[in-house]
C-alpha cells in the first residue's frame, strides 16, 4: 500500500515527461507545414515513426482547413526539391486535389485566388510526375478562371522560372469551358422540349 503513492507520483513524471518529448501530432505536423530545414527532418522522423499511418494522421490534421492544406502541399513539395521523393510529391499533389474539392461550391474572390493557385501549381506538378492530362486539365482550369475574371490573375502563385516554363508548355484547351457545354446539352435535352 505505501508504496502505491510513489508509484503513482512516478508514473505522473513519465507521463508528464513523455508528453513533453513526444508532442502533440497537430505542433508536429504545424511546424512541417511551415518549413522542411536539413537539420531536422520532420518528415522522415514523422514517417518513420507513424509508418503507414503517416498520411492518414495528416490528412486528417489538414482536416478541412484549406490555408492549411495549401502551405502544407507547399512544404513537401519544397521538401521534394531538396531530397527528391516521388511518394511524398504525389501526397503533396493529393493535398492540392483534395483543397480544390474544398473550395470547388466557394464563389467569394478568396476562395476563387486560391482555386487559380492550387490549379496553376497542381497542372505544374502533375506534369512533373507524368500525369500529363491531369496537368492540361489544371491549366484549363486556371484560364478559364482568368478569362471569365481576369482580377483572378492576382491569384497567380510565386513560382520558379522553371515552374513558370512547364505551365507555359502545356497545351492550351478551348476555353469554352466543361460547365458551359454541360449547361448547352442540358437545355438541349429538356424533356417535352422541342430542339430547334
């Protein structure tokens, strides 16, 4: 019995001193999204410690916070520049997708900024993993954004000479956008309508 007090008082210190070397997953992954410097892999540490768990846990810290999503995507990618990883580029590419699914019903000038970024360096991005479709699906995207309102052009991202080179390599699409087609094929087919 005399000695359920002290076990008690030491359990509480390892706990208490555990916590403090092992923090919280959210200050973990809020300081990968915020940079990836040489000295500290947080990445590798974090993938080796979560193993096959580690996408799971940051998809579900990005939860449905779309700055997060964006700066996050940003840092692995720029991770990617100094160690080249193909797995951890596609997970950055995953990030951009799934912040676009966020933003895809959002029609505030924000929200619409945001949306010509991630396309412009998802369309970037997917041709430099060889997704060559997905990339000149981003890149219409983007210009049909700009062409209906060009003050969306302030939502172009900082991004290298290089960057700036693949965009512009990609193959330009009509702009007579997907929406516009489905909205011409819909009045067309109007049931008890009459096609002229």
């Amino acid at each position: 019995m005399r000695l359920g007090l002290p076990l008690l008082i030491l359990r509480a210190a390892h706990s208490s001193f555990a916590q403090q070397s092992n923090p919280p997953l959210s200050s973990r992954f809020e300081k990968l999204g915020h940079s990836c410097g040489d000295d500290d892999d947080i990445i590798g540490a974090e993938r080796i410690r979560l193993g096959d768990q580690f996408e799971k846990q940051l998809l579900t810290y990005l939860g449905e916070d779309v700055e997060k999503h964006y700066w996050m995507a940003c840092s692995l990618s720029s991770c990617c520049r100094q160690k080249p990883d193909r797995s951890l580029e596609s997970l950055s590419l995953l990030i951009r997708e799934q912040a676009l699914l966020l933003l895809r019903r959002k029609t505030d000038e924000g929200s619409l900024y945001q949306t010509v970024a991630l396309h412009v360096l998802a369309a970037v991005q997917s041709e430099q993993l060889g997704l060559h479709s997905l990339a000149i699906a981003h890149k219409s995207e983007a210009e049909w954004l700009m062409s209906e309102r060009p003050i969306l052009r302030g939502g172009w991202p900082a991004m290298s000479k290089a960057d700036n080179q693949i965009f512009d390599s990609l193959p330009r699409q009509p702009l007579l956008s997907k929406r516009k087609a489905k909205k011409k094929t819909a009045k067309r087919s109007r049931p008890g309508q009459k096609s002229t």
